[in-house]
C-alpha cells in the first residue's frame, strides 16, 4: 500500500473539508487554493459526511473501513496459515507412508 494516502495530517484533511463547508466555495475552487488535488479533497469531504452519518447507503465511516481492513489482514493471515498447515499435513502423510 502506497503512503500517498498519508501525505497530509488528518488535522489538514479536517481543515481542508472545514473550508470546504464554511468558506462557500465550491471544493475545485478550495483544492487550488490549498494546493491538494481536488478529486482527494472531494474524497475528504464525502469521508467526512460518511462519518457524520449524512452519506448515501452503502457508505463506510472511516471506523468500519478500518475494521474491514483489519478483517481482510486477518483472512489473509489465516490463509496462509492454512496453506502451510495443509503442506505440513501432506508432508507428514508422505512420511507416515515410508
């Protein structure tokens, strides 16, 4: 996973989609100000109202993206090791036939 995502602080990401929601201007409009691309600061500011509960259904909130990231970590651990209990068990069968 790249750390493009992490380029700025989620103090300036609260910041940015403050502005967003106060200042009037559109979010293109905010993104150049600011400098940051406006398709991620738009991406902010729809995280922002997915956590705030004022987003469409089927949003995640930045909780439940979090924790659906930590569940698909943990099926891929539990995958491998799977895979390597399943090699050890051929291994051992092959063994027990000697």
């Amino acid at each position: 996973m790249s750390n493009r995502s992490r380029r700025y602080t989620e103090e300036f990401k609260r910041d940015a989609v403050a502005l967003v929601h106060s200042s009037g201007k559109t979010v293109t409009e905010v993104a150049r100000e600011l400098g940051v691309s406006a398709e991620g600061l738009r991406n902010w500011v729809k995280q922002d109202m997915a956590d705030r509960g004022q987003a469409a259904p089927g949003e995640l909130t930045t909780a439940e993206r979090e924790e659906l990231r930590r569940l698909r970590r943990l099926a891929a651990e539990q995958a491998e090791t799977i895979e390597v209990l399943r090699k050890a068990a051929v291994f051992f069968a092959k063994e027990n036939d000697r």
